[in-house]
C-alpha cells in the first residue's frame, strides 16, 4: 500500500505573534466580550431597583465580581489552560473533543451539547449588540435633528443593520475584515481613556479589586438579588468561549499578547463607569429617566457622546460578524465530525478559512429579527441572555478535564481544578436558570432542537452501520474475475474510462453488496477503472493525504483520503491527482483522450455514482431504532452529497437502494404453487371482467 500526501495545507500565517496578529485577533476573538460594557453596568443597575438604589457598597461588590469572574473564568480558566489544549492551533468545543474522543465514547455527549447551546445562545449576540449600540442614540441631536426618538424606530434601524449584515454575507466579508481590528484596537482604546476619565474623579474605586466587596455583596442585603446577581454579572464574561473557538484564526500567542490589552480596557470601562453612577445616583433627571438610563453612554462626556454611540454600533457589527463566522466554523467542523448533516459551504472569497453556508444564515437571521421583534429592548434581552453558554463552559470544563488527564497531569490537582471551575460554572448555571422564563427559553428550544438533530444524525448512521443489522458485505476479492470480463467485454459500450462509488471499506477488502449489484446487476456499468473512494474526516485540522490499494490488478483501486476537518472535501480535484500520480508509477494504465480540448490529456473521464438507502418495510428492528432511522432519512433528503463531496460539475449518477435491517425471514415472500382448481373458491376482490379488459 503506497501514501502520498496530497498537497501542503499550511497554517494562517497571522498564527505567529505579531503586529498585524494581534490586529486581528482584537478584530476577530473579542467582539463579544468587547461589547459587554454596551449592558452589563445597565443590567445590574435595573436589576437593583434602579440608579435611585445605588450604594458605594453595591458598586464596588458588582464591579469586584465582573473582576474576578474575568479573571477566574476567561483568564485562568481559556487563557491560560484551554488554549493549550489547541488541536494543531484550532480551538473549541469541537476541537476539543476530537483530542479526547478516544477515550471514551460517552464524550460525544458534551461535545454535542456544548457545541449546540454555544449556537443556540449565540444567535442572541447580533441581536443584544446592535440592538444596545443603536438605543446610544435615541434622543441624540445629529445637526440639531434627532433622528431616533422612540424604541420602534430602534427596532426599525437595527432590522435593517441585522438584514443588511446578513445579506452581504453571501459576497465574502474580506474587504470590511481588514478593517475590523483597526476598528477594535480604537474601541479598545476609547473604553479605556473613558474609563478612566470617570475613574480620575474617585481614584478609591480601585478598592473594588479586592475581593472582599464581591464576597460581601453576595451575603448583603443591599443586593435584592442574592445570588441571582450572577446572571447579570456572567454576561461579562460571555465571549469567553468564542476566544477559544477562535483560536484557530489568530494564534494562541497573539491571545497572550492582546488578552492583557483588552482586560485593562475593559475593567477601567466597568470602573469608571461604577464611579460615574456613584457621582450621580441622586440626579433626579437621570432617575426619572428610568431603564432608558444607559450608564454606558450617559457616563461619557457630551462632546465625545456621538462618536462614542459610532463606536459601539461598529463593534456590535463586528461582534455580530465575529459570531455569524463562528457559527460557519462551527457547524462545518460538526459536519466533518459526523454529528450533523451535511451543508451546502461556499467559499465566497480566496481569504483562508472564511466560509458561507446559506442555510445557516438564513436561520441565525431569521431568528435574530424575531428575537428584535419579541424582546425589544436590550434590557429585555439581556435578561434572557447567557443560559446556554453557561452550559457550553460546563461541557467544555467535562472536556478539558480528559484532556488534562490525557496529558498524564497530576490526577489530584487536575481533579481539585476542574471541580474549582465545574463549582463556579455552576453557580452560574443555577443563577442564570432564573432567565429561562424571561425568554431563554426560546434559545434553549433552539439548543434543543439542535441536539434533537445530531443525535438522529450520528446515532442513525450508527445503527445503519451497525453490522448486527447490516445485511451483507462482500469481499471485493471474489468479484475481481468478474470485474475484469466485464472492463474487457465488447458487447457492453463503455459506460465512463473511471467509475467512481463513494463508500467506505471494511477491513480492506470488504464492501456493500449493493455497490457490486450496482455494477453488475442493476445495469453492467463497463469501466477502465472501478475506483471505490473513502473519505475519512482526520483530528488533525488540515491533514491532505491518501493511500491505494490495487489488489494486484490496473482497474481495481481503493483510495483512503484523508482530510482533516477543516478542509474542503473536493473530491474529484483530489481523485485527478491520484490518477496522475498512480499513472506516472505505472500502477494503471495511461488513459489517452482522442477528442479533447486539453492538449496531450492522459486522464479519462469520471462517473461518480451515489447510492442512496431506502428503509425497507421488511426491516426488523425496535420502533425506536427505526424512527430514528426514518428521521435520519428525512433529514437526507434537505442535502446534496454531489455538493458536499465537491462534485456539483461533476457527472454524478443518484441510484436508490433499499436498506433491509435485522432478520428477516426468507419464507414469508414466498409464493406457493397450486393447481387452478384448488384456488376457484378463493374470493378476489378486483376481479377484471371482460367488459373491463376492453
């Protein structure tokens, strides 16, 4: 068996540290942790009562927690130890999992049900941010006209940035890309001198680092509450796993280099804001104002107000950007995995890595105009925000755990961290549970539904390739003679030069049955070459390789590819190469084309043929498992394989099968033969009478 590696699938060249790296990684990793100051100080504000019930114990105790839990859960816990668990520089939850998968099977689960819920809650994102950046300008004078003066003309501006958004997604977002971490690195840089231009007025609030104030706060009465102040405080924290996942694009050394940068911003844009509510809490015209009051932008000074809520609407469309992107990546690697079906990709421009997949646009943009639609306001959706990530955490900490154990780290240690986070994560799970009746549980049927549809898709194709229901294999060994009389026969014309079945083979040698009916039986399909191509998905994110086997013939061959899960599956590019290869080592014959377009061309045409299984009614397995099944199936039948395996331009021929599981008995078909005397006394329902006949 000879391997040759295909072609060389280098990293993102921006991985390395860097000037233009850490550009990037701000433009991309930090939207939305970046925008979390847009309604963090707000939530926590209106959740209390209101300005009017600010104390200095309050604020220092709020701002003490958003602190720590930066601290604890996005810089112990993704920082500095999620991001080395990095499989070949990508991140997530996905990448994760495919570190640890061999050691056990039971991992899929938190896989799939932290990949689902960090969808599910990230279709809010767009939604939330926009929405906060553009309530900034209502009642704002632009050349003494104020253009936003009520909530349904917000609703009205962010339907149309959200759609717009959306749109160009299908044109690349290259060009608007370059200019996302210039844009960051300026909102970054605002945060900070904002925060601490208020912070300069009562430098004391730096007592709010201690703490004291956040144990405190906790335990006193002040905070009406209690511990479900955690669920505001969590929502600082909230693209903490999006720093992970985007891993990939950026490089965990640019994470080092700009995380310090952005933490500095933010916690002097909590501090001086928390400073700016203190100096105010007793303005009565800000009280009366009520939750339209925004600490946010009501604490930077009038002159720079406007170019302040500029500032923000830009960072919420990059945050928007960033988790659209995201959830591209996201449902890719998932495909590639085998744990969701597979959907149409485009590749919309030459920028590495950018992909567009229309139906998950489509339902992300669907969803984020219903939630503008339903909640209204930011204040409303930030009540239902952050449930499901604190469910994606708690999975990725189960992960993380096997990994730290993979690693041979210290079992103890290892056990007394994780059960550090899982405790914290948990605590916010418990408090965050209190938003599922103020509408997370629109997200969380969203989160659902997705584990609804990986669970059908991966425990369907378990029990279709499960060999205690699987009807028949052969061995591709005793068809060889077979293959060759018909490759050689005149009396059949030549049905393609390469006829190529996507499949995949059993321990070498062995096939479905019903491949080698399709040749043989169905309709003698004549070839040069019969070439039976399995794709195997690798951990390894950019693996390009491929092995043959011959089996000591020309026109017999079984190509393993092996891709890694980030690249495109484009088989018929991969296949053309194969064939040039195995040609110049003189493992098949040379394939001359006497009418071409292609000057001195050596390889033949290509048929590929897909074979699609039915369920049989005779199938004999539980109700259950062939629900499951037929759901499977149903699902099919949204998605094209041609597109997926690349072969949209490609001569592909659809032939349909049916899949018999279980026993089933021989006799029950059968016909018996009797005489036609002994049969005159059975009634017919139908009978067709001459007059009928004529």
């Amino acid at each position: 068996m000879e391997k040759t590696q295909l072609n060389s699938l280098k990293n993102n060249p921006h991985s390395k540290k860097s000037v233009a790296g850490f550009l990037i990684a701000l433009g991309i990793v930090y939207g939305d942790i970046g925008t979390s100051p847009l309604y963090v100080m707000h939530s926590l504000m209106v959740g209390n009562g209101g300005l009017d019930k600010m104390s200095t114990n309050f604020i220092l105790g709020s701002v003490s927690l958003i602190f720590w839990t930066l601290t604890l859960v996005t810089t112990i816990k993704y920082v500095l130890i999620a991001l080395r668990a990095d499989n070949r520089g990508e991140g997530g939850i996905f990448a994760l999992y495919t570190l640890v998968r061999k050691r056990a099977k039971w991992l899929i689960i938190p896989a799939m049900v932290g990949g689902a819920t960090f969808l599910a809650d990230g279709m809010m994102t767009p939604a939330v941010t926009v929405t906060a950046a553009i309530e900034g300008l209502k009642g704002i004078a632009i050349h003494n006209t104020v253009l936003i003066s009520t909530q349904n003309q917000v609703i009205i501006v962010t339907l149309i940035i959200l759609s717009t958004l959306f749109f160009i997604q299908r044109f690349g977002t290259q060009l608007i890309g370059r200019a996302f971490g210039p844009i960051m690195l300026v909102w970054f840089a605002f945060l900070g001198l904002m925060g601490i231009l208020n912070l300069s007025s009562d430098w004391t609030m730096l007592r709010a680092l201690n703490p004291y104030y956040a144990i405190e706060l906790l335990r006193s009465p002040i905070n009406i509450r209690g511990v479900f102040i955690l669920g505001s405080i969590f929502l600082a924290t909230t693209g903490a796993e999006a720093l992970y996942s985007d891993m990939g694009h950026v490089g965990r050394p640019n994470i080092y280099t700009s995380w310090p940068f952005v933490k500095i911003c933010l916690l002097l844009s909590y501090l001086g804001q928390a400073t700016w509510i203190l100096s105010v809490k007793d303005n009565h015209t800000l009280q009366n104002m009520g939750s339209a009051m925004n600490p946010f932008y009501q604490s930077i000074p009038a002159d720079f107000r406007l170019f302040g809520i500029f500032l923000s609407a830009m960072a919420a469309i990059i945050a928007s950007q960033a988790l659209i992107s995201g959830s591209y990546t996201l449902v890719s690697e998932a495909t590639k995995l085998k744990i969701f079906p597979r959907l149409k990709t485009y590749y919309p421009t030459n920028f590495k890595g950018q992909l567009y997949i229309p139906t998950v646009n489509s339902i992300i943009w669907v969803v984020c105009l219903f939630i503008v639609f339903y909640f209204k306001t930011s204040e409303n959706m930030s009540n239902a925000y952050g449930l499901e990530i604190t469910i994606t955490m708690l999975m990725t900490t189960i992960l993380l755990h096997q990994w730290l154990l993979m690693k041979r780290a210290n079992r103890f240690f290892t056990t007394i961290i994780i059960s550090f986070f899982f405790i914290i994560e948990s605590i916010f799970f418990v408090t965050n549970s209190s938003k599922f009746i103020h509408g997370a549980y629109i997200t969380m049927f969203i989160a659902a539904l997705l584990i609804a549809v990986m669970f059908i898709w991966r425990y369907g194709e378990r029990l279709k390739d499960d060999n205690t229901y699987r009807s028949h294999f052969v061995s591709l060994l005793a068809f060889k003679h077979q293959l060759n009389d018909l490759r050689k026969d005149p009396s059949y014309p030549l049905y393609t030069t390469n006829l190529v079945y996507l499949t995949k083979i059993h321990d070498g040698y062995r096939i479905k049955k019903n491949i080698l009916y399709s040749i043989l039986d169905k309709r003698p399909k004549r070839a040069q070459v019969y070439w039976f191509v399995t794709v195997n998905v690798t951990d390894e994110p950019y693996t390009a390789a491929y092995s043959v086997e011959t089996f000591d013939t020309d026109y017999m061959v079984s190509v393993q590819l092996y891709l890694g899960f980030r690249v495109d599956q484009k088989v018929n590019v991969y296949l053309r190469q194969v064939v040039n290869d195995m040609m110049s080592n003189g493992e098949i014959k040379q394939q001359p084309q006497k009418y071409t377009t292609i000057p001195d061309r050596d390889v033949g045409d290509f048929s590929f043929v897909i074979i699609r299984e039915i369920l049989s009614p005779d199938t004999k397995i539980s109700s259950l498992k062939k629900s499951v099944i037929h759901m499977r199936f149903f699902l099919q039948e949204f998605i094209s394989p041609a597109n997926w395996f690349g072969l949209s331009y490609s001569d592909v021929v659809e032939e349909r099968v049916p899949l018999v599981l279980g026993k089933v008995s021989l006799n029950r078909l059968r016909l018996v033969r009797k005489d036609r005397s002994a049969l005159k006394d059975i009634k017919v329902d139908d009978e067709i009478d001459d007059d009928d006949e004529d």
